[in-house]
C-alpha cells in the first residue's frame, strides 16, 4: 500500500503544544510529536530554541487539511513560517 508521510516543523515560544495535537487528530485522523533543540548565531550571541517536528501518515491528499493546521499552528505561535515536507512512501505491515 502507498502511503505519504507529512511533516511540519515549528517551534512554540515555550508554549503548549495540546490545541496543535488536538487539532490535528480533528483534522487528520492521529499525528506524530516530536521535541527538538536547535541552535543558530544571531546577533553575536548562540539563539537555541526547543522546536517540534509533527508528522502524519496519510492513505489519501488531505492538502486543505494540511494547510489549514499549519496556518493554525503560524497564528498560535505566532510564527512567520511553517515547514511542510511531503514524502511518499511504500511500506509492507506485518
């Protein structure tokens, strides 16, 4: 069977990611939350920042969904992007 995985990348300036999880099992049937630390330089000193990559395994284009959680989660964390990244995958279950 084909699937696509979707996965958006964001961070939460500190805050809660329960709405976003709720949401997303509203829209899309379940998700995937995971916790990352990252880190850049900005204005002579090292930014690190707690982000979160949140995945979905998808048997159909749920494109409107997608797009929908992911303005979501911009005016909730008051972001100025999320990424999407779409990947197609074939998998046997046993």
């Amino acid at each position: 069977m084909k699937y696509t995985k979707t996965t958006m990348y964001f961070a939460t300036e500190g805050k809660s990611t329960e709405e976003i999880t709720d949401k997303a099992v509203y829209l899309l049937g379940g998700y995937t939350l995971t916790k990352h630390q990252g880190g850049w330089e900005g204005d002579n000193h090292i930014v690190e920042e707690e982000s979160f990559s949140l995945e979905f395994i998808l048997t159909q284009p749920r494109a409107e969904e997608i797009r929908e959680l992911a303005n979501y989660i911009k005016d909730k964390f008051n972001q100025s992007e999320v990424w999407v990244t779409k990947q197609d995958i074939t998998n046997t279950i046993y």
